[in-house]
C-alpha cells in the first residue's frame, strides 16, 4: 500500500471520529490521482511536457493496434519491440506522476530492497562476469530515494531515474537484432542494463503500486538464486547472474512475458475506451438513467448504485475509480432514504468492484486469460457471463431486503405511471421494435459484407454515422440531466424517457466492440481500436453537430471543446494505464522465476500436504492466498501471481482427486477472490475510498461490503464443481435454464445470509435457505448420491465397457504410472469413445492400445494428437480404475423436493409477516 493510501486511511478513519460527512471532492479526486493515475501533476512547461508523452503513449498504441503501419509500410513493430516502448511509457510516467513515499516503513524497503538486490546480483555473478560495477546501480538508486521525492515538482535525481529506466526497457528495441543472435549468452552490456532495469522496475512499483508487488517479486528474485539454500521441499540448484539476466530481462520469458504482451495489445485500449467515453459524458448518463429508472423503488437509490455502477464498470476498471465516480452521488442519496453511513458506503463498494467481472469489458485480467488458457476472448465472456449477472441481480436483491428490514420508501416519482396493461404493451413493443432491428442489422451485415467486399467497411462506417447523427438529433431535442449536488433536497427523479434519448448515442461505440468481440470475432485489441476510433468519432464531431441542431453556441467554441476532450481523454487513458504497465511488467518476475525455477511442480507438492490432497480444501487455501496478496496487489498482478502458482495445481490435484476441472474455471476462481481483495477489510481501499464519501466507519463498512459480497465469494466454488454456470458444453435452451435456476438460486442464498426473506429468517429457515439454494445450484451432488452416475467396471474389462457405451461417450478412467520426471502420479481423466465395432476397435480409434497383464491393464502405445494423447494419457500407464457412465434419472428431478420446501417457509414467513406491523422510514 502506497503511503498515500495510507494517508488517505488515517484521513478516512479522522473524519468519521470527528463526524465529518466525509472528504472534499477535490480530496476525493486526489485519491484516485494518487491510486490510479499519479499524485503529481507539475505545472507549466514540466506538466506540459507530461502530457505529451501521456499523448504520444496513446497515440502510440492506437498505431500500432492498426492497419495503417502494414498498409503503408512503416512503423510497423512485433511484439518484443511493442513491449519494450510500452514499458519504456510506463517506467518513465511512473517516475515523474508518482513520488516516492516518505514513511519509516517505506523508506526503509526503498532502501533494503536495492541493497538486497545488489549482493544477490553480486552473488550470482560468476563465470567471469566481472563485478565491480553491480553496486553502482544499486547505490545510485539509494542515493536518489533519500533525495526526497516532492509532490509538486520533479527533482533532477528523479528525472535521470525516468530516463535511465525508460532507456532500459528500449533496450530490448533498440538493440533487437544483435539480442536475437546471442539468446542464452548474454554480453557484459546485457548485464549492466537489465541489473539497472530490474532495480528501476521494482522502484517504480513500490512508488505506483505500494510494497507488497516490490516485496513478492523481490522474493522470488531471491529464491532463484539462493535455490540451493531452500528447504528441500522446494529447493532448486540455483540460478547464475548470467541465466537470471537472459530470462528475466533479455528474452520475453520474464518482465517482457504474456502478462506484459497483453497489456501492450489488449489492454491499454480497453482503458483508453472507458477514458473517451467517459470524457463524452457517458459517465453521467449511465448515472442518471439508472436512477431515473429505479429511483422510485423501495431503496431506489441504492439499487440505481448497482446498476449504474454496473453500467460504468464500461468506463473504468478501477474500484476506487468506480466508488468516488458514482458514490459521490449515490451514496447520499442512499442516506437520504434511510441507509446507514456503512450500509451506502458498502452498496457503492460490493457494486463498483464487480464491474471488473461485468462482460463484455472485463478487467485486464480477463485479457489475460485469453493468453493463459489459450482461448479466445469471446468464449472468457460467455464462460463469465452467467456468474457476473447473477451476482448483480443478487446484489440488487440485497438492497432490497435491505429496505425492507428498514421499512425504507423510495424517491418520488417525476411522473405517474401509466396502468399496466398499456405499460405491458408498450413494453412488448418496444422489445418486438428491438429484436427486429437486431435482426434487420445482423442480416444485413451478412448481405453487405459480401455485396460490396473491400468496400464493405466504408458502408458501415456510413450506416453508423447516419443512426449516430439521427441519435444526436433525438438527444438535442432534450435537455441532458446533469448530477446535481446530491446534499441537497430531491423533489422528483429525472423523468426516464428524456434521460434515455438524451444520450443513446453513447451506446453506438459500445454496439460496436460487442459486434466485433462477439459477432465479427475480431481480436480484442483490434475490437477496442475500432471501439476507439469511434470515440474518437464522437468527441470530435457531438458539440459542433449538437450545436447546429439546437442552434444556439458558438461552432469553433464546440469544436474548440471536442478537441480538447478528446486530448483530455487520450492523456487520462495513458496515466490510467501507468500502473497496470507497472503490474504486468514486474508480475513477469515472478512468472519468470515459477518457469525458470520449476517451483510450481512443488508448490504442488506442499499445497498437497497442506490440504491433505483435499480439492475443496485446495481452493480455500487458493482463496485465502488471493485475499491476502491482494490486500497490497491490485487485481490483475495478484492474479497473475495467484495463477501461475496455484491454477497447474488445483487442475493436477483435481485430476488426482478424480475432479476434472476445466482451465478456464480455475482461472476465474482466482480473478474473483483477487477482485473480493478490494473490499476485504482491514486494507480494502475501495471500503475506505466509500467511508471517505459517506462519513462512516472504513472498517465497519468493509465488514458490511464483504457481507454483502459473500454472493461473489460462493460463485466460484460452485462454479468449479457445476460447470454448467460457465455455460461450458451448454446449448442455448439449457443456458437459459441454468440462468433462471441459477439466479433464482443466488436470490435465496442473499436471503439466508441477509437473514431476511419475507420477513426475518429464524435460524431453520436461514438453513432451510441454503440447502434450496445449494441443491439449485447443485442438483447432481444429491442425484449422485441416489443414483451413481457411473459404474466401477475391472481394468481388465476395459474393451467391454467401451462396447457398451455409446460412441462420443467418456469412460473415466484413473490411472498410475511416472510423470516426465520419473516421479509416480496418479490421476483421473476422460476418455472419449471413438467409433468401431469392438471394444478394441473403439480404443484405438480413441488412440489408445493395450496389454493384459494378469488382473492390471497397462497402455502399450498413445496415438500421436489423439483425444487419449489430449487427455493426458501416456504409454506404460497402469489403468487402476475404470467408470463406465450409466444411465441415471434427471438430476433436475432434485428440484422437486426442494421448491416444495421452498413453499413452505413462504407459507411460514407470509403468517409471520402479516402479524408483525413493518417500520416505516420518511422518503426524502
């Protein structure tokens, strides 16, 4: 934690004992200054200067993420080189935005850590490489922390820091064709730069990040050299200077791996479309048409914080970004109409750090996984689909029970509604006018495609200007709400249809990155660019075009304006993107460390002895570890530490435990606990950032946040063990069976743990709740125990049970033998049937042959690419264990006992509720 944030806690927790209602606006906007773009701005010529290189960042990757560098043949970088300019952008900014912290505590790690570092450089210097240069470095580095670091100027100590670290990542750019021919024989240059890059690096995290990314990837630094030291459950040989240096710094294994790739290709523009759109005014429409739509419900205002905050999580990927963005607005109003301090700060924070996990703009760690699992990004939407809307429905329901208890009104109402029956139909029409429209566009980009071939991207561009200028045309009719000072009396909710039409055509850039995500299935990174583009688009012609249709204002003001939002949006992209640069650069370190060091094989070793060989027992400890990391991490470095640790070994464990648990499953286990670290208390920063706005208690309102997000705390448990909730071999119809179930599911299990369902839960019903809950969500845990899935069948009868199941089906089969370092494994994996008409036929077909010997079936030969060679099954195997699936009733059926439960305490609960007289609250 930066001291910043620390400052910023001490702050927090003084105004909430001295009764403040919390933090200035300007105090609140330093906040995320120094959280997520740099507490620094200098003025005149330095902060000019700034600017433009934030500029010349963004303009940078909107180049490269192009067509235009292949078309006209220039400029036109792979991807080691792309890496080296990013992080060279980021290292430079992270010097001259963040200032080093002055705390003891952090002065004494500045000081420790280059100093540590350099005698480990020192000590693994052999093979000749001559050493009396090493302590430069690390001195000059010392020097220039206890220098100071002011806030409103950048020292000369500080300049040479952002230039030399700059020049240190060009280094792989500048000097790429003479790296690529001495790979694994580094140079005594090669040394000198990455000792100076690797020392710059971990500085620039501990003054972006905070500490704790410094301290583990300081560590792991340590444990490749000193491997030999370790206790012998992880011990290694230990790595040279010269083998550290080639892999962490000189090839793209390390600080330039996939984490750094990603960031360089996805991610930044991802950011850099939230930051356009926000700067066009989407932020406050999102804003406002949540609360001109939900406003009026009991507890209005908090569930319009959910939904707008749902809707922003387009805009930022930032927790704290999120809070002080929408909960400057919400949150007093939520204490207008009756919630606590804590309770509002903690609605804004269980909903703004769900943003990250909303599709179709995920957070950069969903980029990442595209890489780590190898899938593309459209499938990571649709496999975390169903989690992350649940979870928000659920949250809303958590407002609402939340109201209920208090007997709490809503805000009035800015018009009377219509009766229902016209509203029905209205609503009916409006859909049956959306779904032909989505028709008469999905097929008629079919047809234009073809028709107009080369053309064809020129002809849609021109079809999207014409509905964008036909949308600011409806929007100039209106007058666009603005966020009034929430502090201040509310007679009436903006009136929804005005607030709708006032800003559609904000949706048109976010219509198009879903077309190309998840129709044109185009890459992420060449989806945000043409997102983007027409931002880009849009910020440069909506005042000028609004002018003219309200004729009224100045044309060169407008455009005057355009221009110079657009410069604001590019410059806050790149400083939004400084500390995630940061995070994917030195999360490499520890990347690079796991697979230059083989700690992961034991790391296995030591989860397995610690959880018993337990899976369940496995993914707590996974959960804990991502909480804890993530109390100093942010979300995408913890969980690309989280994954390269434990991810090979909750699937190798699941395996041997007879679980087969999908990659992609694993991987947004970790993604959500690292998101939960955000609000778990004592450090959650966004439950600080919530009780600066509020007033309240920071800690008290994190308890609450992470109460109300114990919904995205159960997900991914039950994710791993039902994998139909990430629609993983799912159709269409059982998808959205699985949806409704699922969030019906989800809304009684926020019911147990709010204690309250119709009226007040006693402790039967609160347990009642969770076993409906669990068996919605799980029906085959108690189906399987009535009826066994699969039959045990002898190994020796393997080309038996082939024969009589159907072709396409799995056997599951457990199996022993050595792995590719000759140490005994034992797991479970599926195999598909092929075709044939034997057993012995379908097996090979499968790829598999085998020999008898005596009782133990031992697999003589796996075919090369065959669906047995995929499932990880290898020659010289012993198949200890054969399942053969039989049939088994619908686990469905499960349902049936529970919802008549489920009746029933509806039945107790509407007695209980008509006896006792609810609270009322004053509406404000």
């Amino acid at each position: 934690m930066s001291d910043d944030d620390k400052q910023f806690q001490a702050s927090a927790v003084e105004n909430e004992a001295s009764g403040k209602g919390g933090l200035s606006q300007a105090e609140l906007d330093e906040l995320v200054a120094s959280t997520d773009t740099g507490g620094r701005s200098p003025v005149g010529p330095v902060g000019t200067f700034m600017l433009l290189v934030a500029l010349a960042w963004s303009l940078f990757q909107l180049w490269i993420a192009s067509p235009i560098p292949f078309i006209v043949g220039w400029g036109v970088f792979n991807d080691t080189e792309a890496r080296s300019i990013h992080l060279a952008f980021a290292l430079f900014l992270a010097f001259a935005a963040y200032p080093a912290a002055r705390t003891p505590p952090q002065m004494a790690l500045a000081l420790i850590v280059p100093a540590l570092l350099t005698c480990l450089f020192m000590y693994g210097a052999k093979e000749g490489v001559p050493i009396w240069w090493i302590p430069i470095p690390g001195v000059a580095m010392i020097a220039a922390i206890l220098l100071g670091s002011p806030k409103d100027r950048i020292p000369v100590w500080e300049w040479a820091l952002a230039i030399i670290g700059a020049a240190s990542a060009l280094y792989l750019y500048v000097f790429y064709d003479g790296i690529s021919q001495r790979v694994g024989a580094p140079i005594l240059q090669d040394y000198v730069v990455a000792v100076i890059g690797l020392l710059i690096l971990l500085e620039a995290t501990r003054r972006a990040l905070g500490p704790a990314l410094m301290i583990v990837a300081t560590v792991f630094l340590a444990y490749t050299f000193l491997g030999q030291w370790m206790p012998s459950i992880i011990a290694h040989k230990g790595n040279n200077l010269s083998e550290v240096v080639n892999h962490q710094w000189i090839t793209t294994e390390g600080v330039f791996g996939i984490a750094l790739g990603v960031s360089t290709s996805f991610v930044f523009l991802f950011v850099l479309f939230g930051s356009l759109l926000d700067k066009a005014g989407a932020g406050n429409y999102f804003i406002q048409v949540a609360f001109s739509l939900m406003g009026h419900m009991r507890g209005g205002p908090a569930k319009a914080a959910v939904v707008s905050s749902a809707m922003t999580g387009l805009i930022s990927g930032s927790s704290i970004a999120n809070v002080v963005t929408t909960g400057t607005f919400t949150i007093p109003l939520m204490k207008k109409v009756g919630f606590s301090s804590e309770k509002a700060g903690a609605v804004e924070v269980a909903s703004s750090v769900n943003g990250q996990i909303m599709p179709p703009v995920m957070g950069a760690a969903a980029f990442l996984m595209v890489e780590y699992v190898g899938i593309p990004y459209f499938d990571v939407v649709k496999h975390a689909f169903v989690p992350a809307v649940i979870s928000y429905i659920a949250l809303v329901y958590i407002v609402h029970l939340e109201a209920s208890k208090a007997g709490m009104e809503g805000l009035p109402r800015a018009y009377e509604p219509k009766p229902w029956v016209p509203w029905l139909m209205s609503l009916a029409f409006t859909i049956a006018v959306i779904c032909a429209l989505s028709f008469a566009v999905y097929y008629g980009m079919g047809w234009i495609r073809p028709a107009f071939g080369a053309a064809a991207g020129y002809v849609v561009f021109a079809f999207l200007t014409a509905v964008y200028i036909g949308l600011l045309y409806i929007a100039s009719k209106e007058t666009p709400p603005v966020m009034s000072d929430p502090n201040e009396p509310v007679t009436s909710l903006p009136l929804p249809g005005p607030t709708i039409r006032s800003g559609l055509h904000f949706l048109l850039p976010v219509v198009v990155l879903v077309w190309a995500l998840m129709v044109d299935r185009l890459s992420p990174g060449l989806s945000a660019f043409w997102a983007a583009c027409f931002m880009i688009f849009i910020l440069l012609t909506q005042r000028p075009i609004l002018a003219i249709m309200r004729g009224a204002g100045d044309m060169a003001a407008a455009t005057r304006a355009g221009v110079i939002d657009l410069l604001e949006g590019l410059v806050a992209g790149a400083r939004n993107m400084i500390g995630i640069g940061i995070a994917t650069a030195t999360a490499g370190i520890i990347v690079g460390a796991v697979s230059q060091t083989g700690v992961g094989s034991a790391l296995a070793d030591v989860v397995e002895v610690l959880s018993g060989g337990n899976i369940l027992a496995i993914l707590f400890l996974t959960a804990i570890l991502s909480l804890i990391l993530g109390m100093g991490l942010p979300t995408t470095a913890n969980y690309i530490v989280v994954s390269a640790l434990l991810a090979p070994v909750i699937v190798t464990l699941g395996q041997q435990n007879g679980l087969i648990v999908p990659l992609i499953a694993v991987h947004l286990f970790v993604f959500y606990f690292g998101i939960m670290a955000d609000v778990t208390p004592p450090v959650g920063l966004a439950s600080f950032a919530a009780a600066a706005v509020s007033g309240g208690d920071p800690i008290k309102t994190g308890v609450v946040a992470f109460f109300y997000s114990l919904r995205t705390a159960a997900l991914p448990f039950l994710f791993i063990f039902n994998t139909d909730l990430l629609l993983i071999d799912v159709g269409w119809v059982q998808g959205i069976f699985v949806f409704v179930v699922s969030t019906v599911a989800m809304l009684l299990f926020a019911a147990a743990t709010q204690g309250w369902f119709l009226t007040r839960n006693n402790i039967i019903e609160t347990v009642a709740l969770l076993l409906i809950a669990f068996t919605l969500f799980r029906p085959g845990f108690w189906m399987d125990m009535v009826a066994p899935p699969f039959e045990d069948v002898p190994p020796t009868e393997i080309a038996q049970a082939a024969e009589e199941v159907d072709v396409g089906s799995d056997l599951r089969l457990q199996v022993s033998g050595l792995n590719a370092i000759g140490e005994p494994v034992s797991f479970t994996a599926l195999l598909p049937v092929g075709e044939g008409e034997t057993g012995e036929e379908r097996l090979l077909s499968s790829g598999i042959e085998y020999i008898n010997n005596g009782d133990s079936v031992v697999i003589d030969n796996v075919t090369f690419g065959s669906p047995a060679a995929e499932a990880g099954f290898d020659w010289d195997q012993t198949v200890d264990r054969v399942l053969r699936p039989v049939a088994q009733p619908p686990k469905e059926l499960m349902y049936i006992p529970a919802l008549i439960l489920l009746a029933l305490i509806v039945m107790w609960q509407r007695s209980r509720a008509r006896k006792t007289p609810r609270p009322k609250t004053a509406t404000a």
